[in-house]
C-alpha cells in the first residue's frame, strides 16, 4: 500500500532525527504507566504496510499533541515507534493520555484513508487526459464537452472545469468532431462523472489532511467516541469516492469499447474486449458498501481503486494502440510539436509515397494536449523504442506498465500529471473567463430592459416628490451588525484596508438611517437605485450582487399617512411595470406580536419565531413547527396555536372585520388594538385611492429583519416565471435612533429589480420584441465613402434624431443589419444618389421607399418619425 504523497511529507520529516530533537519536543521520561490498549486498536489484523502507515499516523499525532498541549507522551514509546514503525511497539500505551491519543486519534483509518487519497488524487488528473486520449482515438464529438457556467449557483464547477480541462487538452486536434451517437453519449457523460469524482476525491483529501495534521485536543470529550466519529465521517467520505469510482469504471469500459471498434482486426477486437465485466466490478462496488467494519470498508475502497487504475490504464492502452494503429494519423514525436491545422508527413519517411511526388498527403494530427499525453506515455511502455505493430500482447504489456506509471510509487507519475497540469493551465487557447456565483452580466438586450425598468420606476418616484441619494457601496461593519437577526451571517466582510472594519451593504435601508442620523435630518423623502450584496446561496432569481429600488419617507406625519403613500408608489410601480398579475401581502408587527404574545411565546423569543414563520412561503408549515419545536424551543401546543392563526389571509377589510369580531383574542391584547386601529385607517386610505384590490391581509407575514416597528408587506408575482418576493417593506421607527439618539420615523419599500428584470426578460422573449438600441435611422452608404457618411450621419445627430452610419457595398449586409437592429429607417446612398443630389428613404416596416432631395433629407425624416 503507496504512502505517498504531498500531505505526508510533514510527517516524514518530523520522523528523521527524531532520536536526536526528542529533548526539544517536550516528550517525558518518566517511567510508563502501562494502560490498557483502546479498544478500536485491539484485535487489528493489518498487513505489514497497513501498520506501518497507521504508526506513522500515530507517532505523529502523539508528537503534534505534546507540542501543543501539556499531553503526557512518554520519549520511550515516541522511539519505539520512530524505529519499528509498528503500530503494536506503542501498545499498550505508557499513560492515559497516550491512550485518550491513540483511540481519539483514529490512526488505522487515518492511514487507510491517507492511502486512499494518495492513489486517487494523481487519477483526477490522469482519468481526463485518458479520456482525452479516448476520444481522439474514437473520433469523439468535441461538443460534448460544451458545458456551461451560470453565476447563479445552477452549474457545477468541477463538471465545467473537467470539460474545460479536456477541450484544452484537444485544442488543435483534427480527429474530433461529429462522431454522433453512442461515442457522443460517452463522451457527454466525461463532464459529470470525472466532475463528481473529483468532487469525492477532494472531500476525502481536505478530511484527509485535516486529520493528518491537527492534534488531538485533550478533554471531557470521550476518546474512543471521538475516534469512532472520525471513522465514520473517513467512511462517509471514502464510500462516495467508491461510488464515484464506479461510475468511472463503466465510463471507461465504454469508451474502451468505442476505441476497440475503430480496430479492423476482428480477432483482435474480441480478446481486446473479453475479461472485463461491468457486473463484476458492481459487484465488488456494492460488497465495500455494505460491510459494516471500518478496516474492511476503507481496505476495500483502496482495492477498489487499485482495480479502476487497472482499468483506466487498459482504457489509455487501447487508445495508444488504435492511435498507432491508424497510418493517416500523424504520430507526434518526443522533441517535437504538432503543428495546429495538420503537417505533412516527410515523403521520404513514408513507404507509400514514390519518390518523384511533389506533395504527401496530410495527416490528421492529435491536439497539442493530447500529443503531449500520448509522447510519455509511449515512451514509458516501449522505453523510447518505436512501435513496429500491436497485438493482444503487447496491449496486456502496455496495460501492466501503464497501471505501474499510475502508482504514486511511480517517480514518472508526477511527470505526467505535472504535464496535464501544464497542458491545460498555459494552452494558448485560454480557458473562458468566469464569473462569481450569484452575480450576472447585462448583455445589450438585457441593458434595454433594466435601462427602460429604472426609467419607468424613477418616473414613479419623482412624481411623488422624491429626491435621489447615492451612498457608500462599503459601510462601517458596526453600522451593519445588529440589525437584520439571522440574516447578519450573510454579509459581506471585506479585509482591512487601514484600520477600519467594513462591509458591502446588504441592503439600502440601514445606509439611509445612518445618513438620516449623521446628518440631523428630521424629514426626507427618498429614492435610491443601487447594488446591494448578500452571501446567500445562489438559486433561479437569487443573486448575490443585486439592485434593489428603495422608496422611503423620514419624519413624523399623521398616522398612516407615508405608509400609505409608499403602498401606493409600489402599487403603481407593479401596474406600470407591467409584469403580469401580482399581489401585495401585508400585516403589522404589532399584531404579529400581539399574536405570539396570546400563543403564549416568550417576548424575549419573539425575533426568532418570527425569522422561522417568515419561511411559510417557502416550506410547510410541518417543517416550520419542526424548527419552532426543535431548534426554538417553543412548545407543540404553542407551535400548533401559531400553526391556526397564521392561516388567516383574505380581503384587507375582511380580514380586519373578522379580527376586530366581538370575542377575539386580539382585541384582549394592547399591540394588537393599536395595529389593527392603525390597519383601518390605512385600508380605508387604499380603498379610497383604488389601491387596495392586489392587497391581502396575511398574519404568516412575518419579515425576519429585526428592525421593523409596525406595518410590513412583501409583493409576491403570481405568473408563470417562479422568481418568488419582488418587493418588499415597512414602517421602522427606530433604525435612525440607533446611531444618533434621536428617534426619527420611517417607513418604505424595496423593489428587487432583478426578479423584476427576470420577468420582463421571459416577456419579451416571448413576444420577441427586445430591442438593444433606440436607433430611428440607418445611413447606408452603398461603398467605403467615410466623408459622405460623417456630413449625412451628422445632420441627423445635429436635428436631434438617433441614428447609425454603415459602409459596405453590399446592399444585403445593410438592410440584414437593419433588420437585427429593428430600425425603422434607412437613409441609402449608392453612385446614382450621388449623382443626382438626392438621397432613398426606405421604411422598413411599410417596405416603402421615397427619393428626397439632400438638403432636407433630415427635415422631412423629422416629420416621418414624428408623424408615423
């Protein structure tokens, strides 16, 4: 069994010259104390490699942990084991805290599982090249690998970077290409099964190498507890690595057996093809999943990938054979490069051509990538010899070598992956540039779209009165924490930057509260436009960079009457929008209050009940009671009471009727008669200005941020696009006292623009109408005439119209672009208009056409755009 490898090389080293530094590492000459041996280290039956990984695991952990702790490890048993490497030479151990180490410390499973990850890690490296090899010798389509990325958190990384890493690795190769069929739905399958082990290897490495390298921390904790929990998260991770591994193996087989059909040798297809089967290899899968002993477990996924490295290296031993099989394949050679785009071979070299022929034939070449692979691995198998012909021989050869170079004991296997490394990091065709989970780029369309949906809400704003802010994008962290409850984890820490601790805002509202404080503002209406940040898991519509429209009035007024408006600045926001049928959820936190106050929830548990009941919309209400019972501890009695009122949701003046009933329980509770008197008169405000038909009154309205004091409403679309909340906010009456004192009401609301935009954008797809630019008129000069261009283009820039110019002489390259452009007018110009002093205008909607005279040519456009 390899041990091999990078996170053992700490290890190594602090083993040479023990003896001589054993003063230094603090280690105790006191006579032992022998205890008894753990019971997870008794009874072990491991071969001679097995026990020397685990002493090594063990040695150090004793070393790490009396360096970092006061632990009693004894000199003798630390030189025992430096110079036996036998797990049994630290048995029994010489003082409990030697025991608590070696049974909370885990070393067989450590050991095994260190061995593990040094034999599959060098593989995630080696199992893309191989299938890069793979699909040059099978004519694969390179559009398999075609994976895209999102920054909305719906790709998986390792899949597109393992597609990635294999067109880097074909980049230049003119083997690949349309194979169709059953080779394009292998080659498909490379992305995600090579991602998903990569996934698996690197879960067990960073567990690996945690466990290697950390003491063991002395305690209450009972150690042989502690130890069997390492064991079994060692478990966990190396049984997913094991079912990773299988689907590698079946990937394998297949695109081995899509590389045999390219032989024409059909005896030499058949013994190419005998001895493997896919059910064999399940069946040892399923055998190391279901045994229930750690030892057994971990002993058989290291097999089981001994048995895929076999595999893997049968699969590149196939591949080399077809590639060398095939005479109108160039064969790249050790010191030289295949050139991109084919070369040809040197007639002289070649058996097949006479002497007199001025030309060979071109042979199609292997990608640069490739090239490389197939050189190393060639030259390891037949030792620099050339390759004269293949047989079934030659291949089991081939194979056996090929399983030896992917040893991590193998010194030429840091060669190999170290050139993968390289191919794919410094090819001159650079892997595509990505962006950040959670954010999106605005390509022109979508630019249109946001550009009309700001105009559109500052329309809004400004008819009601507002003014435009802009503050800080970063904020003094102390002006964030605090004050959004559960949500705070989600804020953005940026390093210090010159003694300072600051944040990305999360949101608009507290910024403008600390604005209102700093600068003694007793009354503003606002408006801001501006990005805000979340480190939130990124989903459909969720992102973490993201524009939010705020609308907020500061000061005091009579009761309701900025709530009011802010309702209905955001009702007309929905209906000018026009996104579709929508509605506006409201409730009081007063009432909310009054509400878990008669459910018989503790006031001090009030914040935290809330954020949990803020999640109806998103789950059932089983999963909310489970949170509020077993994480809250609120009691089923109470949960299921909260359960009954936060059914309640209808007509805003329903719904109050209903609460404000004679025997209600509300009308016992103070909060609650202030909210709902509050309520009334915001109803009757929204009813009489035709406002309140989209509002419902919903108690499961909760709104988790901390900072609310009375009336909340969130906006929810009710279309097709499942983009969730698009608006949402409240009164908060106390946020500005927060930072000065001096309490100052506020009460607004947030547009989140970009479910917004995600909604348009399905609209206009639909109705395919999105256009980029507001360009009215195309001047087409029919040939390369730049001077007449810039004096016509110019007269429309000067009378106020939009316009573009184009020079080319194709009329249809013009009127194609016109087309895509959606503009409405041309201005054409070819030789028989300059001749003739005038100019064409062409109405692309009416396919009309008109001859004007130059000079006026932009006045009578003037006229035709402003009467269509």
């Amino acid at each position: 069994m390899s041990l091999i490898g990078p996170a053992w090389q700490p290890i190594w080293r602090s083993i040479r010259g023990l003896e001589a530094s054993l003063p230094a590492l603090g280690l105790s000459t006191r006579a032992p104390a022998p205890q008894e041996t753990p019971a997870p280290l008794r009874n072990l039956a491991l071969a001679p490699p097995e026990s020397r990984a685990a002493a090594v695991v063990l040695l150090n952990k004793l070393l790490i942990t009396a360096g970092d702790s006061c632990a009693l490890v004894s000199a003798a048993t630390a030189t025992r084991l430096a110079g036996s490497l036998d797990l049994a030479a630290a048995l029994p151990p010489a003082s409990r805290d030697e025991a608590a180490i070696a049974a909370a410390s885990a070393p067989v499973a450590i050991a095994l599982a260190a061995a593990i990850d040094c034999c599959a890690s060098p593989l995630v490296r080696v199992a893309d090249a191989v299938a890069a090899l793979s699909c040059e010798a099978a004519r694969g389509d390179v559009a398999a690998f075609d994976v895209p990325t999102s920054g909305d958190g719906l790709s998986a990384k390792d899949e597109a970077d393992v597609a990635a890493d294999v067109k880097m690795l074909l980049f230049g190769s003119k083997l690949v290409g349309g194979a169709g069929g059953a080779a394009t739905a292998s080659f498909t399958k490379v992305p995600t099964v090579n991602g998903i082990f990569r996934e698996a290897v690197r879960a067990l490495h960073a567990r690996v190498r945690i466990e290697l390298n950390a003491p063991v921390k002395l305690g209450k904790r009972d150690a042989v507890e502690t130890g069997e929990g390492k064991e079994e998260a060692l478990v966990v991770l190396a049984t997913q690595l094991a079912r990773s591994v299988l689907a590698m193996f079946k990937n394998s087989v297949a695109r081995t057996r899509l590389c045999v059909e390219r032989i024409d040798d059909a005896e030499l297809q058949k013994k190419l093809t005998d001895g493997v089967d896919i059910d064999d290899l399940k069946r040892m899968g399923d055998k190391v999943m279901i045994d229930s002993n750690v030892v057994s477990v971990l002993r058989g996924v290291y097999n089981f990938l001994l048995k895929f490295r076999d595999i893997l290296a049968w699969e590149a031993a196939v591949a080399m054979a077809v590639i060398e099989m095939d005479s109108s394949i160039e064969k790249p050679q050790a010191g030289g490069e295949n050139e991109a785009g084919g070369s040809t071979e040197n007639p002289q070299a070649s058996g097949d051509k006479a002497k007199g022929d001025k030309k060979s034939k071109k042979k199609k070449t292997l990608g640069k990538g490739t090239s490389a692979v197939l050189v190393l691995l060639r030259d390891h198998v037949s030792s620099g010899k050339e390759v004269l012909s293949v047989n079934s021989a030659l291949l089991a050869e081939w194979g056996t070598e090929l399983s030896l170079l992917f040893d991590p004991k193998c010194p030429r296997l840091e060669s190999l992956v170290g050139k993968v490394t390289e191919v794919v990091e410094t090819n001159e065709v650079r892997r595509l540039p990505k962006i950040p989970k959670g954010t999106r780029d605005f390509g022109k369309e979508q630019m249109a779209i946001r550009e009309r949906a700001f105009s559109i809400i500052t329309g809004v704003f400004k008819m009601h009165g507002a003014v435009a802010l802009d503050t800080p994008v970063f904020e003094l962290r102390e002006t964030l924490m605090g004050k959004y409850g559960e949500d705070s984890k989600l804020i953005y820490d940026l390093a210090d930057q010159g003694g300072e601790l600051c944040s990305l805002r999360y949101d608009l509202t507290v910024p403008f509260a600390r604005y209102v404080a700093m600068n003694n503002i007793s009354s503003l209406k606002r408006y801001q436009i501006a990005k805000v940040y979340r480190r939130d898991n990124p989903s459909k519509g969720r992102y973490r960079e993201f524009y939010q429209c705020d609308f907020d009035i500061a000061g005091v007024y009579e009761t309701m009457e900025p709530d009011f408006e802010v309702i209905k600045v955001l009702t007309e926001l929905l209906d000018q929008l026009d996104i579709g049928s929508y509605e506006i959820k409201l409730n009081h936190r007063k009432l909310l209050d009054g509400m878990l106050e008669i459910c018989g929830v503790p006031p001090e548990k009030f914040r935290t009940v809330c954020s949990s009941i803020d999640k109806l919309d998103k789950q059932t209400f089983e999963q909310v009671k489970k949170e509020l019972v077993d994480e809250k501890g609120i009691s089923n009695e109470t949960a299921e009471k909260i359960g009954d009122l936060v059914k309640t949701r209808g007509p805003p003046l329903e719904v109050l009727l209903e609460l404000r009933k004679e025997g209600s329980k509300f009308l016992e509770n103070k909060g609650s008669v202030i909210a709902l008197n509050e309520l009334e008169i915001l109803f009757r405000a929204l009813d009489k200005a035709n406002a309140i038909g989209k509002i419902v009154f919903d108690l499961s309205l909760a709104r988790g941020l901390d900072y609310y004091t009375g009336v909340i409403y969130e906006a929810v679309f009710k279309g097709a696009t499942q983009v969730g909340s698009i608006a949402a906010g409240g009164r908060y009456d106390n946020l500005v006292g927060m930072f000065s004192g001096k309490q100052v009401p506020a009460v607004g609301v947030s547009l989140g623009i970009e479910r917004v935009f995600a909604i348009m954008e399905q609209q206009e797809m639909e109705k395919n109408q999105i256009r980029a630019t507001e360009t009215e008129v195309l001047v087409s000069i029919i040939g390369k005439d730049l001077i007449l261009a810039a004096e016509l283009v110019s007269e429309l820039w000067n009378a106020g119209i939009k316009a573009e110019f184009k020079l080319t002489t194709r009329i249809a390259n013009h009127l194609k672009y016109a087309a895509q452009s959606r503009i409405p007018w041309m201005v054409l110009v070819g030789e028989s208009e300059i001749s003739s002093g005038k100019v064409k205008l062409k109405n692309l909607t009416s396919t009309q056409e008109e001859e004007v005279d130059r000079t006026e040519f932009a006045q009578v456009l003037k006229q035709r755009l402003r009467n269509p």
